[in-house]
C-alpha cells in the first residue's frame, strides 16, 4: 500500500474479510459488481478515488460497515447485515448445477448432504449446488459451492442467478439488463451470454459461493 494512502491498513482489513468468509479478491470484486482488479486496486492505493457505489458494494460483499472498512473505526458489522448472519445455518446440498449451457440437473427436493456456512440470511430459503463447468470461474471455479436463495428472485443489475426453462434445464449467470441476458464470467471465452426469447424461470439468487481446499 502506498505510503499517501489516505485509509491505514485498508488491505489488512480487506484481506481478513476475505479469508473469513472464503473469497478471493477476484472473486470479491467481480461479487461487487466491477472489475476482477476492483478490490486490488482498492487495497493497494491504486484506486485512490475509488467510486461510492463499488466502496459500498465491496463493504457489502464483505458483511462490514464501509466506514470500519475504510477507516477501521465504529462498528465493523454492516448495518444492512443482521448480527444472525454472523452464526451457522444448515443448508441443504442439492446435486448440481452447470455453469455453462443449459443442462439437466436435479434441482429438486432430494437432499444429498448438508453444509453448514456463516454470512447467509436466516430468513432465505436456501439450498447449496455443486458448480459443474467453468462459465463462471472467476468467481465459483468448477466443484465450488454456490449457495442459493430461493426466496430472491428479483433481478438485480450484475447479480448472480441460477435460472431453468420450461424444459428442466438450469445453469448459473450473471444477469445484465438492456438487452436483457445472462453472461458468464469466465476466464474461457467461447461461452457465451444467453439472451431469453421469454421470462427466465428465476430458481434463486446466488449470494456466496465458497470452494473446499
């Protein structure tokens, strides 16, 4: 961090939010919603006025209030984050989903397992998939676990999404608006975005997404 940084020990604090809760910096940035290098540049004074909107989703992204975030003083929880975020919720793992074309998968009511994870909202109605394919590996690399709400389903400007059609089929994406679509985010560039000819069956919003080591 430069010297003339203006926030004291900004990437420290940075990088204890993220080995908390099991994120990458690409990961973290692309969750916020900017680029790959968008907390990089943030941590490390490259960024030195960073935007209000990507400060606050990164604090967001991070379960922290911006001003502990930026400053390290007042109260380090975001006041958007309930304190029972804080605690461990059984989540129901649910087969698979891919992250590529839309493909078969089992997202249905048959339990194979539970996983256990902090930082979710106790009052979204959630299950766990395992990420087949690499459409979105520069956030949920294949066989990471993506936990998703199936209580939000309003879409959001480059939120994550898993979506199905009529057919049974599901994959996961970002969504974009105008024309509406759902991209990958991927570090292989022969996926392609999916653009609907009708209202996508919404199955959750994707809110985290860890990977076993």
């Amino acid at each position: 961090m430069s010297a003339n940084h203006p926030y004291k020990d900004l990437e420290k604090r940075i990088n204890e939010r993220l080995a908390a809760l099991n994120l990458s910096a690409r990961q973290a940035s692309m969750l916020a919603g900017g680029s790959p290098d968008l907390v990089r540049n943030i941590s490390r004074g490259k960024s030195r006025s960073p935007r209000a909107e990507n400060v606050s989703n990164l604090a967001h992204v991070l379960e922290v209030s911006i001003d502990w975030l930026l400053t390290g003083q007042g109260n380090m929880n975001d006041p958007r984050e309930p304190d029972s975020k804080l605690q461990k919720i059984k989540v129901p793992l649910i087969d698979w989903v891919s992250a590529g074309k839309m493909s078969y998968s089992d997202i249905g009511e048959e339990i194979i397992g539970f996983v256990e994870e902090t930082g979710l909202d106790r009052d979204g109605d959630w299950i766990a998939l395992r990420v087949k394919g690499d459409s979105m590996d520069r956030i949920s690399p294949p066989e990471s676990i993506i936990f998703v709400d199936r209580r939000d389903q309003v879409l959001v400007p480059n939120a994550c999404y898993v979506i199905s059609n009529t057919d049974g089929e599901a994959t996961y994406k970002r969504f974009r608006p105008n024309p509406m679509r759902f991209e990958p985010v991927s570090t292989n560039s022969l996926h392609e975005p999916i653009y609907p000819t009708r209202e996508p069956l919404i199955v959750g919003r994707v809110k985290k997404s860890i990977l076993d080591m």
